[in-house]
C-alpha cells in the first residue's frame, strides 16, 4: 500500500479521525486520549499504531508512557492535509465535546508525569 493510500485510510476510521484532532492542540499520553475519548485502552492504542504507521504521528517515550503527537509535515502535500484536517475539524460539532474533555484534562495536569 502506498504511503498515500494509508494516510486516506487512516482518515477513514472516527476514532483515528477524533484522536488526530486531539492531537492538533499538542501533545498527549496514551491515558490521557483514552481518557478523553472514553475508549478502551486497547483500541486506542491500535489506532495510534495504525496512525504511526501512516506517518502521521509520532511517539515519544519517557519511563512507562509513551506520548504522541502529529508528526511534522514530511511534504507540502501532508502539510496540506494537517492545515485541511483543522479547518475541517473546526466545523464539526461533534469533536466539541472531546476539545472540552481535553482541555479539562490539560488544565488538570493529565495523568502522566511530564
């Protein structure tokens, strides 16, 4: 699969579509975005994998957590897509409830140790 086919699937699934808009704002554990998005550990996890692999995040480990968060654009064309993907999420009523999730989870210092 090419690397652009596996950017568009990556937009193809909500819940990887609800954890790049989180991402976004910053940075963010893996607890944290379960948190926030009220999903199963194991699910999030799959789809940050999925979204690695896209090339459109990365990780940063530090001791046990491992924080993520958009990898810069590699390309115009990705960074079109990240500009795309904000102006987007901007209208979409839906993702309001994860902002204010994630900015109660922020002003509270999240769960893991920065």
């Amino acid at each position: 699969m090419s690397g652009i086919d596996r950017v568009f699937r990556a937009f193809a699934d909500p819940t990887r579509l609800r954890i790049l808009h989180l991402l976004l704002a910053g940075e963010h554990c893996v607890s944290d975005i379960v948190s926030i998005l009220g999903a199963p550990q194991a699910k999030v996890s799959h789809h940050l994998k999925y979204l690695h692999g896209a090339g459109l995040v990365e990780v940063r480990k530090e001791g046990l957590w491992c924080f993520y968060q958009l990898r810069p654009a590699q390309s115009p064309f990705h960074a079109t897509l990240i500009e795309c993907l904000g102006h987007c999420f901007a209208s979409v009523p839906e993702l309001a409830a994860d902002r204010e999730r994630a900015a109660k989870v922020r002003a509270s210092g999240g769960c893991c140790p920065r």
